[in-house]
C-alpha cells in the first residue's frame, strides 16, 4: 500500500493534474468571486434605482394633493401604494420631524428624532443640506424579523406653487418643507441573490469539475498510458529483450518518442549482436589458443583461465598462480606479473615447473595490464607458450655437439675445416698441434688458410685438386717449424661448392 501510494505521488499525471487543477481551480474561484460580486452590486443598484424611481413616482403622485392640501387623498395614495407586498413603510416628515403620512396609521403623527437615522442624512449639518446624493440618502438596515431593508428618503423641496398658493403659504425663504422616506423589504432580493450566488458556485464547481474530467481523461490517454508504455518498453531493452515494441499509436511527440525507442532498441540488438559475436570469437581464441593464458589480480590469485591451463594443471577455485603452475607456496622470487603491477609495462621471462604427471616443463611467459575506465590496473594477463619440445631439442643438440666434438677432437688424424670458396680454417681438431704444431687458436677461425700448410710454389696445383679430388695421396706440406710432412688427404663429396 505504502509502495503504491509513493509510486502514485512520484507519478508525473497525477502532478500535471494538481498544478492545472490547481490553476483551473484558482482561476475559476477569481471568476466566481469577481462576477458573484458583480452580479450583487448590478442587482442592488437596479434594486436601489427602482426604489428611487418609486419614491419620485409617489412624491409626484402627492404633488397635486399636497397643493391642495388633501390629507384624504395623500394617505390614500400612500395606503395605496404600500399595500404593494415588497413596500414595507412609506412616511411623510415636516420639517420638525414628525411623521404626518404612513401607510401606518399607528405611525401618524409620531414625531422622531430629527437626527434618527432618516432624518440624519439631512440634518447632519445646519442648516440642513438642500442637495443630497441618491448614495447618501440611501440606506440599508435589518428588520425585527432578521431581513433586510432597504430606505430611500428625499426631501420636499418648497416650489414656488407652494409659497404662492393661497391655502398654506410656505415663506418663500424655506427650501425644505419635509421628507418622503420610502422603505422595501429585501427579502426576496437577498433569497435571489442568494440562488444567483449558488448558482454561479454550482456553475464554477461543474465548470471545474467538467473541466478536470477532461484533463484526466487526456492526460491519462495520451500521456498517462503511452508513459507506462514506454517505461515498460525501456525495461524490456534493460533486460536484454530488443524484440519487443514500444506500441504506441500516436503523431505526437509521445509517438515519436516511442518511435525513437523502438529505432533504439534495434541498434542497441544490432550492436549486442555484433559484441555477442566478437565476444563468442574472443572466448573461442581464449579456450582454443595452443597456449596457457591465465588473468590473475595483485595477488596473483587466478580470476580467469583458458581449457589448455585447466587440463594441464586442474586449478582449484581461488588457487593462486604460483601454487597451480608449481605447487609452491609462496610467489616465485622474479614472478612478471608482479612487475607488469608495479610498472604497468609488458614482462617476459621464461619459467620451470612441472607438468601433472611429475615431468619438467619449460614455458615463455609474456605479461601484460589490463586496465579499466579510469586507467587503472585491475588485473594482468598472462600467456605461457610450452617450450619444453625445444628445451628437449636443445638439449639433445648440445649433447650431440659434445658428442661430435669429443669424436672429433679424439681421432688421431688431423682433421680440418675448410671454408669451400676460400679454404680457410674453420675449426680443426686436437691432433692438428701434435701433427702439425699449431694451436687451434692459432690456426682456426680464418686465422689460416689450409693453403698455408703448403710450400708457396704448390699453392696454386693444390687449390685446384682440393676442390675438385677427393684422394690426394702423397702431399708434401710443411708444419709450422718448416719440416716437411708427406700427408694423404681425404675430401667428402657434399663439402664441394656446386659446380665444382
């Protein structure tokens, strides 16, 4: 529950869903506050003229009576008028501030406070003002029975028929003879307002509502939905799977974006495919190779190693290089791989040990870092190549070349080497100094030619048999103390330059 509930909070849709509803709401709720308390003042003030007309439309409807001074006729126009069911009263002030008309007769001649309420938008200043503004002398208060009322009082201005009319001369110096107070119930005017105002909140609430609905509704279809699509296509390509599509059946940014993903996997198959195949290719050489390569870290602990180290040595797991190759139990006192850690540089070296079966090998060992992103070595590689056939070769030749030359140097005729072109010494034998009284050192390695063993005039006849005999017998040479020395000389035919 908690999970969902934080996967619900992270989640993008429901964020846009918040902040635009917050602004739809906001904006809504200014609209709705805006036009509830303008439709209030548009409906008071049409209120409030429509009274002002009334109370002119009776101050004009009394004129004629007042004139002619017909109590009868004033207060039946007043009943009249007031018996109208939004009028609550309509009075008649003098100046003094006695009601002398009212659609109340219990009203009659009940004189108020000249600085009551009414008579006080007037009377506020003396003399009392003549000219008043309809705001001022509009006024607003509650009735016994908890509703509100609305007054409206004007003066009555002394005309000039009233001061000149034979039966109730006003001094001509007297502007105000009275006031007409008209007052109207708002009852029904606030319960109208009061439907008006739920109304433009109903409408407000739906609007928004409405509204909301429809951002759900499209960010869910074509946000909401294509995102967990493409999250869920993304997901797929992290766990290897290229073959699945990311369906996502729009011309929108979203579609093009999923078009994107879907292009993407398949490059991201194509170069997977490309590195499984050199991957394969590279495991291939690593266990085929006729070599030993083994991959070991600071410790020469082995991490990796090929079948050709495995079948010849049976590491166990966590073995260390030493103890797999020789069975020791420490490093080996000049190990290559250790140098290629301290220095990062390439090693070579050539090492003993011995195969599984007890026998001696002989190995080329080449070494070399293997480094990671940063540059630093994490592990060394190590070839070996398995010299022991040549070692075996080797020391087969050298015991022939003893051989050879312990036969050589004990036959008890003197034996030379010739170079065939030039025929100087090469190498000769042990019984050259006996017979002939040079050292090997003095004789051989081109420090001679065989040549020189005969007497200048013989040269050049002898040159000539020795490369084309092969038996001269009765050689006259000399050694080196000059004594002659008659000699049979004895020549292979494949020691013959060709073409002799």
């Amino acid at each position: 529950m908690l999970e969902r509930l934080n996967r619900i909070r992270r989640s993008l849709v429901l964020k846009l869903i918040l902040t635009v509803g917050l602004v739809l709401l906001l904006s809504i709720s200014t609209w709705a506050y805006f036009n509830i308390n303008f439709q209030k003042k548009k409906f008071m003030d049409d209120i409030i003229m429509g009274t002002d007309r009334l109370t002119n439309t009776i101050r004009l409807g009394a004129h004629y009576a007042m004139m002619l001074n017909s109590r009868d006729d004033i207060n039946q126009i007043i009943n009249n008028i007031g018996r109208q069911k939004e009028i609550e009263t309509i009075r008649i002030y003098n100046k003094e501030g006695q009601i002398k008309f009212s659609n109340l007769t219990s009203e009659v001649d009940r004189k108020t406070n000249i600085e009551a309420e009414a008579c006080f938008i007037c009377h506020r200043s003396d003399p009392p003002l003549e000219q008043v503004a309809l705001a001022d002398r509009t006024r607003i208060f509650a009735s016994p029975q908890g509703y509100r009322l609305l007054g409206i009082i004007s003066p009555i201005a002394n005309e000039p028929d009233c001061s000149t009319a034979p039966c109730h001369v006003h001094p001509r110096g007297k502007k105000i003879l009275g006031a007409l107070d008209v007052v109207v119930s708002l009852q029904n005017t606030d319960e109208t307002l009061r439907r008006s105002e739920q109304g433009s909140i109903g409408l407000a609430v739906f609007v928004f509502l409405l509204t909301s609905a429809i951002i759900f509704i499209f960010l869910f279809r074509f946000v909401n939905q294509p995102i967990q699509k493409l999250i869920k296509g993304t997901r797929h390509i992290a766990t290897g799977d290229y073959i699945s599509t990311v369906a996502v059946d729009q011309d929108d940014e979203m579609g093009q974006l999923a078009l994107a993903i879907n292009q993407m996997s398949e490059k991201i198959a194509e170069k997977q495919s490309e590195l499984n195949k050199q991957r394969d290719e590279y495991q291939t050489l690593f266990e085929q190779v006729p070599c030993i390569i083994t991959v070991q870290d600071k410790n020469l602990r082995l991490l990796r190693y090929n079948h050709e180290f495995e079948i010849n040595f049976n590491p166990q797991p966590g073995d260390f290089c030493y103890h797999a190759y020789k069975g020791r139990d420490q490093k080996c006192p000049h190990c290559p791989v250790e140098k290629t850690f301290k220095d990062g540089r390439i090693h070579f070296g050539e090492e003993t040990g011995f195969s599984r079966d007890g026998t001696p090998n002989y190995w080329l060992v080449r070494t070399s870092p293997i480094r990671n992103a940063a540059g630093e070595i994490v592990a060394a590689m190590e070839m070996s190549v398995d010299i022991s056939d040549r070692k075996q070769l080797e020391d087969q030749l050298e015991k022939s070349e003893k051989k050879y030359h312990e036969i050589f140097n004990n036959i008890p005729n003197p034996v030379f080497v010739l170079d065939p072109e030039t025929l100087e010494i090469i190498d000769c034998n042990d019984s050259v100094e006996t017979v002939y009284g040079y050292t090997k050192d003095q004789i051989s390695n081109g420090n001679r030619s065989f040549l020189d063993l005969f007497a200048d005039k013989d040269r050049s006849r002898f040159e000539v048999m020795i490369k084309k005999l092969a038996m001269i017998d009765h050689v006259n040479q000399i050694n080196r103390s000059g004594l002659p020395l008659i000699v049979n000389i004895r020549i292979p035919n494949d020691w013959r330059p060709k073409g002799s």
